[in-house]
C-alpha cells in the first residue's frame, strides 16, 4: 500500500497539480467551495424534512412548504452562487474588479438558464405581475452553465479591458463609479451574446446533453452488467466534472428506473420470490447498495476524512457526516472538493463500479434479494437496504461490506490528497508567521 502511495506521489501528483493549478480550474474549484456552507446549511434542512418516521411525517406535513424554503433557498439555488463565486475567483487570479465580474456572471447565467415563465402579452400588469423565473432550473442540475456562462462572462470582460475598450470617467471620480462606468460596453457585449445564443437561437446546454445521451437509453436500462457500469460511470464522472450527474441522466434512465421498480413491487405482490424479481438495476439498487452516503460512495470518504491530520479536511468530514448518513454529499463533493480534483476523482468513480460489479453477481447468485420497494432517499442505507429486499439480513450486510471495499479503494488516494493538504497548510503558517 505504501509502494502504491509513493508511485501516485511521483506519477500522479505532478499531473494533478498542474492540472489543479490551471487558472480556470483553480477558480472552479475555490467557487465550489466558496458555496460549502450553504450546501452543509441546506443538507441538514434537506435531512430533516426526510426522516422516514410517519408520524412525524404527518406532523410537519403542514409545515412543509415553509420547512422546504431553507434547502431550497441554499442547495436548490447553488448554481446562481457558484456562478458569482466562480466568475469572482476567476478575476481576482486576473487582477481585475471581482465584484463587477461577480454581478455580470450572475447576469449571464441567468439569462442562459431561466427564462420566464410567463409571456410578456399575457401579462397585463407587467410591472405588479412580474415574469416568473423556475428555480429549479437554478440548482446544482444547471452547474455546469453555471461553469460555463462564468469562465466566458470573465473572460469577455478581460478582452475588453486588456484593449481598452472601455468608458472612462475623469480622474477624481470614485473608483466604484469609475468600474461600473468600465463594465458598461463589456457587459452589454455579455448580455447580447447570451441573450441571442439562449432566446434568439434557442440552443439550451443541458437540454443539449440529454440530447445527446438519449441513443444510450437502451443499454442503460434492463439488467446488462455493462449497461448498470455503463450508468454508474457516467453519473460519476459527470460530477467529476461538476455537471450534476442525475441531473443530466435523468431524463434518460429515469422513467425506465421508475418503470422497473414499479414491475418489481407489482410481481412481488403477486407472490413472486424476492430472488427472482423481474429487474435487478433499479434505482434503489444503485441507492442502497452503491450510493453509500451519496454518489460515488462518499461516506467512506468522509470518514477518513474525520480522521485526518489535515485541519481542513477534519473539520469538513466532521460537518458532512450527518448528512452523508442521510444519503446528502454535496458538502464533501463541493467542499473537498471532488469536482475538478484529478486524484480523488479516481476513487470516486472506480470505487462504485467495483462495489456495483460485486453487487451484480451477489444477486444473479441468489445470494443478495433484488429491490421490491421504494423508499424515500434520506434513509441509512443498511437500513433503506434491509427494507427493499423483504427485510433481508443480507443485503443489509453487503451494504457494509461495499463500505469496507470503497474505504479500502479510497484510502491510498485520500492519503495523497491529505498531503497535498498538508503541504499547503504548513506554507499558509509559513506565510502568517513572516506576516506577523
């Protein structure tokens, strides 16, 4: 293990550093993480609104449109943060107004990914009516234009600065008004270029995506080992990118997901065997038995992580457990982060495919149950997993044996990660000392 350790040091971490150190991932990343405390805020609402208990279900059921405006307003907005965190990041590398690159990004995201909800003739009133935007088009499933509309906005607005194609005010006026006079051209370049490519072309980018992922809707679905890998896989590495993963696979697999759970409780309940259910991949066999505290079974991560030297990485790990136990991982996938991070990028897509390969062929054998229920997803997954299956002891194991195969597979590149960590800390100390 050591041997393995010291390879990826010497192979592995030159690469991942330049890679890292690139300008437009660097600022990538630290709007990611810019948006953690909102993403652990909104994962303890989101778990509280889930415990799978009736009672208590019942009784805040008539609290729950106020109980959902936290989540909502945090995770469900995430891509709108990201976007000014992103494109801010991005111009302070430049040395140029952070604040004006943060407010024309936001413009643009905006204008990309939430058109009105209402046409502007059927509004009589326009200005007491308003035109609605749809959040939902807001959230981590349009972070990827979030990503996009930020780097090019940034961009644009460097162009025009760099060639002093600029309004410019006489000297002695404040520098705030003489950067807001400065982003006028550059901003109004941003506004059209997005306005036409959206609402004059009508070219919709994660609309686009899905698109091109519909002719693989036939190997994802049904009960091909290569077709359940083939979905894990792109999930995973789809967040790895910072493309939210479901997000862009759902409206592939989701109603063949829906459709297989559904033939499974029905032949069930027709007295069929728990063994011999008509599928396997199901989205609750993805759920319980691979999503262990989230996509690419982070949970493992996350426990390594409260263990660690690294003050940063202690700290997140202790933050992004609870919600880890209730399925909730965007903390540790924004926060570490995962996104854009080449060396724990490997584990997390390599890790489930492993465990999804052992899961398969402990249920062809008969020795694990196939799903038969749905349940709602901020459960435990042992717990989740022993429900599912009739109650089965054993699927409820292999739920903790697939934790033990993922932390295993996590450890030597958490490790590597941890001294980078710790690398980077001690010369932050460094810095504050000679400051002091």
């Amino acid at each position: 293990m050591n041997g393995f350790v010291q390879w990826m040091e010497v192979k592995l971490m030159p690469i991942a550093n330049k890679f890292g150190s690139q300008r437009h991932m660097t600022a990538i990343r630290k709007g990611l993480i810019a948006t953690m405390p909102l993403t652990i805020v909104g994962a303890f609402f989101t778990a509280f609104q889930n415990i799978p208990i009736d009672s208590y279900m019942k009784f805040i059921e008539p609290y729950q449109p106020v109980l959902d405006i936290p989540s909502r307003y945090t995770m469900g907005l995430l891509a709108l943060y990201a976007a000014f965190s992103i494109a801010a990041s991005l111009a302070k590398s430049y040395k140029l107004d952070s604040l004006t690159c943060g407010i024309l990004a936001v413009m643009a995201f905006l204008v990309t990914a939430a058109p009105p909800t209402r046409v502007f003739e059927e509004v009589k009133d326009v200005i007491g009516a308003g035109r609605y935007i749809n959040i939902a088009n807001l959230g981590s499933a349009s972070l990827f234009g979030a990503i996009v509309t930020a780097l090019v906005s940034v961009e644009i607005y460097r162009f025009f600065i760099q060639r002093d194609i600029t309004i410019k005010m006489p000297e002695g006026v404040p520098p705030e008004v003489s950067n807001s006079f400065i982003a006028l051209i550059p901003g109004a370049v941003i506004l059209l270029l997005f306005w036409v490519i959206r609402h004059v072309i009508g070219f919709d980018l994660n609309g686009f995506l899905s698109m091109l992922l519909m002719p693989l809707k036939d190997t994802l679905a049904g009960n091909s080992l290569f077709g359940g890998l083939l979905t894990v896989f792109l999930i995973c590495f789809f967040w790895v990118l910072g493309i939210h993963g479901p997000a862009i696979m759902g409206p592939v697999i989701r109603p063949f997901w829906d459709m297989s759970i559904a033939e499974n409780t029905l032949a069930f309940s027709e007295g069929a065997s728990i063994h011999n259910l008509p599928n396997i991949f199901t989205e609750q066999f993805l759920q319980w038995f691979i999503w262990i505290g989230g996509a690419g079974t982070t949970l493992a991560l996350v426990v390594l992580m409260m263990f660690s030297k690294s003050k940063y990485l202690k700290s997140l790990g202790r933050l992004s457990f609870l919600p880890g136990l209730f399925n909730i991982n965007e903390p540790v996938i924004f926060g570490t982060p995962i996104v854009m991070n080449p060396i724990l990028g490997i584990p997390f897509i390599v890790a489930p495919l492993i465990t999804t390969t052992f899961s398969y062929f402990l249920t062809v054998t008969n020795v694990i149950p196939m799903m038969a229920a749905r349940l709602p997803f901020a459960i435990p997954a042992p717990v989740a997993a022993w429900m599912s299956t009739n109650w089965s002891v054993p699927a409820a194991l292999l739920v903790c044996v697939n934790f033990l195969i993922t932390l295993a597979i996590y450890y030597p590149f958490f490790k590597v990660y941890e001294k980078q960590q710790l690398d980077k800390e001690a010369e932050e100390l460094e810095l504050e000392k000679k400051a002091a």
